[in-house]
C-alpha cells in the first residue's frame, strides 16, 4: 500500500546567502506547481523555472506555475530563487503550509526544508543598514550628516567648548586693558 500515491518531493534551501536563497527539489515524479509561506525575512524577489510565480512581500506566500502545463522535470532541481532584505544581524530562514502539485492537480506528498540561518551582511554601516552611508565622527555619533560633525576645541577636545581668550590663551580668563594690551 502506497502512502504517496502522487509521488514524493523534498524541498531544501540551498546557495543561501545574506540576501538570496535556492528552493531546490528532489522529487520522483514531474511537478507541477507550488505554494509555501516564507518567514524570518522579507522577500523583494522571486523567480522560477515556471512561467508564473508571485511572492507576498508582507505575507511571505510564494506561488508558481506554469500556464503551458509543462512541469519541471522528475529528479533534483531548482523550485524558485528568493530574493529578501539583507540585515546586519541575519536570521533565519523558515518554510511552511507547503504544496505541490503534480499532474492533473494532484496532491504531491512535500517535505519542507529545515530552518537556515541567515548570515548577516558584511557591509552594515554603525546604524546596522546593510550599504548604509552613516559613520561614527570624533565625537561617537553615528549619521550620515556631516553638517553636525562636532569640532575639537583650542585644547584639542573633540567636542569640547573651551575657546581662546581674546589673548589666544585657550581657556584663559585673560582681556584687553584700555590701552588694547592683555
């Protein structure tokens, strides 16, 4: 007695990087179509062998197809591509509600991938944004905005607010007398 009269299909993620992953297949009849949600990242892309495919961005669904009715083949291959926003910290990668389908509709009995963790991107800037611009100035402030740079003082403090006397003596608590000598 057959459990999996429509055939089997093991998916795993594969070629996973900061920013992208593989859905790839193992499967011992020809496939259809499918439909997974995707969560732990934020999907900006997919693609597919099939000739239709849609991803939710806010929902994590991806769904292809092919409207020529032609599958892809029996054996190992790449369901979909993703695409996903890269975080400094990475995650994990996480697949559920699988379905597959086979011909004529059917039901293909699926095993969905195991959690993957996300590796972080390697270009965070000190606000933790994957090809960010901010940097830390001389005083520990992490922006972009250069306009707010602060200054070293006459001591030499970055950030300090010690001025010349009118003397040129930094600091110093000294004036003109009536006659314009310090």
């Amino acid at each position: 007695n057959d459990s999996t009269p429509n055939g089997e299909a093991t998916v795993s993620f594969t070629y996973l990087t900061s920013e992208s992953v593989n859905v790839s297949y193992s499967s011992d009849v020809p496939l259809y179509g499918f439909q997974f949600s995707i969560s732990g990242v934020t999907l900006i892309g997919a693609t597919s062998d099939f000739d239709m495919i849609s991803y939710g961005a806010t929902t994590g669904t991806v769904i292809g197809f092919n409207m020529s009715s032609q599958p892809v083949p029996e054996g190992n291959g790449v369901l979909a591509s993703l695409i996903f926003e890269p975080t400094a910290s990475g995650g994990t990668i996480s697949m559920n509600n699988l379905i597959i389908s086979g011909p004529v509709g059917a039901l293909v009995a699926g095993t969905s991938p195991v959690d993957a963790i996300v590796p972080g991107c390697n270009n965070a800037d000190c606000d933790g944004v994957c090809g960010g611009d901010s940097y830390v100035d001389n005083c520990g402030t992490c922006d972009n905005d250069a306009s707010n740079d602060c200054v070293q003082d006459c001591a030499g403090t970055w950030g300090g607010d010690l001025v010349d006397d009118p003397c040129g003596v930094c600091d110093g608590s000294g004036y003109f007398d009536n006659c314009g000598a310090c």
